[in-house]
C-alpha cells in the first residue's frame, strides 16, 4: 500500500513539474523579449521541439538530484537549491537545443525561459512544502520509526523526532538485546500505543514487522551492540523498509559521511568539507583557462622583469623552492628570484629578527632581498611564475598559501588541515593584510575559506585581490 501511493506520489510529481515547466515555456515564448517570428511551418515544428525538450528536461533534471525522494527531513534551502540547479541544466539544454535547431527566437531567450521555469516549479515547491508540513503538524502524512536502541543515543533520537513535528514521525518501538533501557516503564508499555512506546527484544522483530507498519528502521545504538543487531538489519533488508545509522557511532569528531564508491562496494567517506564535485571540476577549469591566458598576457612584464634580475645581481632568474602542496604532497614552486643568490644560507643568521609569530620566517626590511626583488614583491610581481604551477595542477589561482616543509613539521595536528586544499596564489590572508595579521588569524582565515568554499568566494577573493596588488599593501 505504501509503496504503491509512493509510486503514484512520484508520478504526479513529474506530471506536475512537466506541465509547469510546459506552461512557464508558453509564458516566456509570449513575452516580447523572446523576439519569436515564426515565418514558416518548419519555424513552428521547430519550436515545438524545443518546448518539448524544455519542458522534459525537467523531470529528467530533478530526478537525478534526487528532487523526487522524500524530502521529509529537508529543509526549504535545500529543496530550492535543486529546483535551481535543475533550471541551469534546462537552461544550458535549451540554449543548445534553439541553436542546433535554428529556433527563430532571441539570443537570451534560453535565460528568460528557465528562469520562468525556476519560479514556476520552485513556487509550487514551496507551496507543497508548506502544505505538507502542515498536515503533518496535525497528524495526517506520518511515517512509524522503529529505533534499534534504548540508550542516550537513542533518547537522543526520540527527542529530535519529539522537537520536529514537521517530519511527521513517529517512535513506535525501541529494540534492544539489555535490560536497561532508558526508561524502564518502557517495558510495560501498551503494544499499541504509538505515543506510548515499548522496549522490544531483537529476537521479537521479525513478529513486530508482522504485527506493525514501519516505515524506518532508525539505528542508534552503541558500537558494542553492532554485531548483535545484525538480525534486525537482516529483517529489514528482507522486507524492503530503510535503514538509517546515525554517523555518530565512532564519536562526535567525524564530519557528516558522504557515499561512495570503493571498487565494487559502497563505501561511507568522512571528509571534513565536501565540495560540490562539479563545483570543484568548474574551479579546475578556471584556473587551466585563467593560468593560461594571464602568462600570455604577463609574458611582457616576466621578460622585463628577467632582465632587470638578470642585470642587478648574480643568479638564476627564477626560484625554484620545494613547497607543500594538497594534503603535504611536495611540489617545487616557481618564483621570480627577488634575494640574493645565497638567501637560503644566510637565512639561520636572521632567525632572531624574524617578525611572524608561529612556523612562518618573515621580515619587513629583509637584507637579503635586491633593489629589483624589492618592487617585484610590493606588486607581487615575482609570484606570477606560480600561473605555471597552476596550469600544471599543484596549485589553483584561489586557496591558501602553500608553506615551505620546515614550517608544516612545527604545525599543530589541527592547523594540518590547511593542507586539505589545493594551495593558491592568493587567498584570504593576502587580501586581509598578509604580514600584518599573526599566523593564527592566518590559519582561521585559511579554514575559514575551506569550510565556505565556492565558485562566488572565489570570485570576490579575486576581484578584492588586484586592487590589493595594485596599492602594494601588506606585501614584503
């Protein structure tokens, strides 16, 4: 019964958003900005093509981001954020769609439909969303929730169930292989009395599936139970009903687990941050296209540059220093050479001016430094080899800085993290000042930029980096 109103619930969600995305296609098409002149019968087939792909795309879209799984414990933000989504994929399809088709319609049109789309479906998201909340609030459209534990853990759960009424769920049972649950009046508990629910031993499961309807199987037990429940996993997995384990098993510490794939088994993988994986292959790309064409467009000023090192003092043009990369892994930077060839030597007879708290060397009038070295870091100038490192991968255009090894093997455990990025040549600590804040501001603001990270971020850090270059501020 219920997997069948599932079934229909599903397929009048795709109707719906069909027609909806249909009918905003019609709304955008009659608007003027669309600039349509059909001239000819081959014009209208053409166009109702591409309604056609406009519309089904749609459904296609919100499926694969799972728009049509039970969005119970979501939140509005996150239902929104895949109606966004799928409205750039439909976006991006339409405007192919209307050039290889030869739609006669304006060249924005593919913008205007799929932002009339996004309103349309997310309008009618919201309105579902609310609606639904509400009759659950009252008792209509509620799932049963077998707990597979009677401790804090479980209490715990409970407790969230009891503080979301808008989930409509309901704790119909704990199981447990003690005899000390959490309240013991659990025990004498009514069988039928959902607000009221029992303790249940795990050799009773299988006649409590027959006996009961459940929905969810909810494991919050302690690790030492794990084995013993194995039957209670079988028994679900038998007769079809999902099981949830709660990612705090092993403690408080590990971030939220993400599924993945380990060869042929699906595995649970505990990052830290997990990146939007298509977010990080756009950020990729900007940074091969961005590297690329700021060399060609830098080459002019490398080539002074090279000549003015070449002619001031002795020594390579370019610097070369091993750093570490993404997770430690060694890499060897590129720099414009701004020190006097024998800087890395002299570098233990200048220890005791070093003006930077933490791991970090660093010294505002640095007598190692050359005359040319001097205005190339005040425009950072002698960074832009780095575009190199980029174009090959080691670094991005935006994330934190990379550090030299001697530093990283004097880092706390928890300042490591800052290695769980790809370094990059500016971040930001470059724009709020560098050699002006101390090391740990430096490091919050590294880990700042890696639990917020996103495609915007890194524009603004971008965009607030070159006047920063321009006025020579905080640069040594």
């Amino acid at each position: 019964m219920l997997r069948d109103r599932a079934g229909r619930l599903f397929q009048t969600n795709i109707a719906l958003d069909a027609v909806l995305a249909a009918a905003a296609f019609v709304a955008a098409i009659s608007l003027p900005v669309s600039g349509l002149e059909v001239e000819s019968r081959a014009s209208a087939v053409r166009l109702v093509v591409l309604a056609f792909v406009g519309s089904l795309v749609w459904p296609i879209a919100l499926n694969r981001l799972g728009a049509y799984q039970s969005q119970r414990r979501s939140s509005i933000s996150h239902v929104l954020s895949r109606v966004g989504l799928a409205g750039a994929l439909a976006g991006a399809l339409i405007a192919v769609s209307e050039v290889v088709l030869q739609v006669p319609v304006a060249g924005h049109f593919a913008l205007v439909c799929s932002a009339t789309q996004v309103l349309a479906i997310g309008a009618s998201r919201i309105v579902l969303f609310a609606a639904l909340r509400t009759l659950r609030r009252h008792g209509r459209n509620t799932r049963n929730v077998l707990v597979v534990g009677s401790g804090p853990r479980a209490r715990h759960v409970n407790n969230v169930i009891d503080e979301h009424p808008e989930w409509g769920l309901r704790v119909i049972g704990f199981v447990d292989e003690g005899d000390f649950p959490f309240d013991p009046r659990l025990l004498e508990a009514p069988f039928d009395r959902p607000s009221n629910p029992r303790v249940h031993k795990i050799h009773e499961v299988a006649e409590l599936f027959r006996e009961r309807v459940i929905d969810e199987v909810v494991v919050a037990c302690p690790r030492s139970m794990l084995a013993a429940i194995a039957p209670v996993i079988a028994i679900s997995a038998a007769v079809g009903v999902p099981v949830t384990l709660l990612s705090d098993l092993f403690g408080d510490d590990l971030p939220p687990p993400r599924l993945v794939q380990f060869g042929p088994h699906p595995a649970l993988s505990f990052s830290v941050v997990h990146h939007s994986r298509a977010q990080a292959r756009i950020k990729r790309a900007i940074d091969a296209v961005g590297a690329a064409l700021l060399l060609v467009l830098s080459a002019p000023v490398l080539a002074a540059a090279a000549i003015a090192i070449r002619m001031t003092s002795p020594g390579p043009i370019l610097f070369r220093q091993q750093r570490c990369g993404l997770y430690g892994r060694r890499f060897t930077i590129l720099k414009l050479r701004t020190m006097y060839a024998d800087s890395e030597e002299c570098r233990s007879k200048l220890e005791q001016l070093n003006e930077m708290d933490g791991p970090v060397f660093k010294i505002r009038d640095d007598p190692r430094i050359t005359s040319v070295g001097r205005f190339l870091r005040r425009y950072s100038l002698d960074e832009i080899p780095q575009l190199w490192n980029v174009l090959r991968g080691a670094m991005s255009l935006v994330g934190p800085r990379p550090p030299i090894p001697c530093e990283v093997d004097q880092y706390h455990i928890l300042q490591r993290r800052r290695l769980s990025m790809r370094p990059g040549l500016t971040c930001l600590w470059q724009v709020a000042g560098r050699n002006q804040i101390c090391f740990d501001d430096w490091v919050r603001l590294d880990l700042e930029y890696i639990d917020n990270w996103s495609l915007a971020l890194d524009c603004q850090i971008l965009l607030r980096t070159l006047p920063a270059v321009l006025r020579g501020t905080g640069a040594s």
